[in-house]
C-alpha cells in the first residue's frame, strides 16, 4: 500500500483537489483488487497488511476528530471576539454620534442666539 506524506496543517486546502465519489470508488476498487490478489498469493501478509491499515486509519480518524475539536473551540472564540469587537464597535458609535448631536444642538443654539 502505498504510504503518502500528510498535508502539512498550515498550507492552503484550497489548492488541494476535492476527492469526488468517482474517485473514492476508483481507488477503493483498486485497494480491493490489491489485497485479493495480495490473500491469494501471500495471506499472512495480505493480514498484517490491512490490520496494519486499519490501525493506521483508525489513529487518523482520531487525529482529524481532534482537529475539528481544535478547529471549532478556536473558531467559538474568534466569532466571540468578534461579536465582543462589534457591540463595543456600536457602543462607541454611539457615544460618537451622541456627541455630534450635543455639538450641533450647540452650533444651533449660537446661530438661533445670533439671530
């Protein structure tokens, strides 16, 4: 079976293809025609192969249910500070637009003395 190299976590997914169902179906085709040929000609090892892979998808399935963990809990908190960002972001406009009202109320009130 052959033995590819992880993504590294950092690099940009969108540059990596989607895996169509097209795709799925081919390559679990040819792993099935592999590990038959692979019990008709060497069945130990046809065994110790795919327990050895079911351990190894097993561990990565753990790792890739720990990353979505990662993934979420970081996003919960981005989109908290966020929402925090905007309330306090409305909260100043607010105050700002209060104070263009008291400073206009002035300048009408000097030009209403004036006239």
């Amino acid at each position: 079976m052959p033995n590819k190299k992880s993504p590294d976590f950092h690099q940009d997914f969108s540059a990596i293809p989607i895996i169509t169902s097209d795709a799925i179906r081919s390559d679990s085709k040819k792993l099935v025609d592999d590990y038959c040929n692979l019990f008709e000609k060497e069945p130990d090892k046809a065994m110790a192969s795919l327990v050895e892979d079911v351990c190894v998808h097993t561990t990565i399935l753990a790792q890739l249910q720990q990353a979505i963990y990662v993934r979420q809990d970081q996003l919960k908190k981005i989109i908290a500070e966020k929402e925090k960002y905007q309330q306090e972001k409305e909260a100043a406009e607010k105050v700002r637009i209060a104070e263009i009202s008291k400073r206009l109320e002035k300048l009408e009130d000097y030009f209403n003395r004036r006239m």
